[in-house]
C-alpha cells in the first residue's frame, strides 16, 4: 500500500481537502494528514482523522508517543507529498526553504519524494508575481503543480484560483504512484 502524505494549508478550500482524503482512501492509500495551524481554523482535524482512520498531525512539538522524531518519520514513510490546498504562504514558504511549522518541516525533509502542489487561493493573489515566482521556482526544483481552476470564488471574484477538482487531483497521485 502506497502512503501519501497530505498537507492541508488554511485556505477556504481546505474542506475540500476532506474530500480527497476520502477518495484517496477509498483508493487504497494509506494517509497521514498534516495541517497548519490555519487550516485548522477552516476545518477540524477531526474531520480527518475520522475519514483517514488515523492521528492527524499539527504540531512539531507535540509530544510522542513512539519516539520517533515526527517530522522526519512523516517524510521518511511517504510515497508521495500533496499539499491541497497550498497557500501562497506555504507556496512562499517552500520556494524558499522556509520550515517554521510542522508542514513546512515536513516539507523541507521530504524534499527527495515526489511532491504535488495544488494552489487555491483568491485571483489577484494567484497572479501576484510573486507567487507566480516561488511557483516557477518550485517546478524548476522538479515539484509538480497541479494549476487552479477558474470560476467563482469563495470571495465573491470570479476568476483563477478554485482548487482543482479533487477527482483530478487523487487520478495524479495514483498516476505518480503507479510509476514509482
Ligand atoms: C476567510 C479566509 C480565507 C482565506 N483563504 C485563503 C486562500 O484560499 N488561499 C490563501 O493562500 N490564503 C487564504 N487566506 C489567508 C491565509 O489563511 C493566511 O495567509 C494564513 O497565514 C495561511 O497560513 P498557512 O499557509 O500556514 O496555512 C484566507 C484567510 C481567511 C481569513
């Protein structure tokens, strides 16, 4: 059984990411779901927990139960990394080696395994050259990006940045798991 890791960052669409969890379940995979401290002001990790049968996990510091050391033993057992949603913070963050959570820690340690990154965020953030360079930098780096959609957003704009569609999302992880 592959493991995919997937990373849920505090943007509106992070209830979406219960979703893929769900499918990526359903799929065969196991899952270990780490969430920013914001993500879970959009949803509970219980939400997770519960679809993914397992602990979710928020924190670098929290206290273990088994030893080991959180964030290296994350990155070490996943196949694949998925970060749906990623925000521009994180997205910020990754490009440049920024690891001052538990996401970003993972990240940076995981940074040999195969990594999807599926941006969500308002349009006039989306198209922030910024963010557009830390996105180029990143698929310069070999990290997949898997582009936002355009439609209505939770704002109200209507424009660049609906998470893709979650169905896309979990044929891409078993498309790059096959392959492994
Ligand atoms: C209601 C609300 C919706 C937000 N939606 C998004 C979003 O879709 N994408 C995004 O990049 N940031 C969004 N933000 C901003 C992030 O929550 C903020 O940048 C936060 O620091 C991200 O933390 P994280 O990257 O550690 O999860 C939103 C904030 C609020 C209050």
């Amino acid at each position: 059984m592959s493991r995919i890791l997937l990373g849920v960052t505090g943007g509106i669409a992070a209830y979406k990411a219960a979703d893929l969890a769900s499918r990526l379940v359903k799929d065969g995979f196991g899952v270990d779901v780490v969430m920013t401290k914001s993500a879970c002001a959009f949803i509970a990790p219980l939400t997770f927990q519960t679809i993914v049968r397992g602990p979710v996990y928020t924190d670098t510091f929290a206290p273990v139960s088994d030893y080991s050391v959180e964030h290296i033993s994350l990155a070490k057992r996943a196949d694949l990394v998925l970060v749906a949603p990623a925000t521009a913070n994180v997205i910020g963050k990754l490009a440049n080696g920024i690891a001052d959570d538990l996401l970003t820690t993972v990240l940076m340690a995981a940074w040999r395994k195969p990594c999807v990154i599926c941006p969500a965020m308002n349009t006039a953030m989306y198209e922030n050259p910024m963010v557009q360079e830390n996105l180029r930098k990143l698929r310069e780096r070999g990290y997949a990006v898997i582009e936002p959609e355009a439609g209505r957003l939770a704002c109200g704009d209507e424009g660049l940045g609906r998470l893709a569609d979650t169905g896309i999302i979990a044929a891409f992880a078993k498309k790059l798991t096959a392959q492994s």
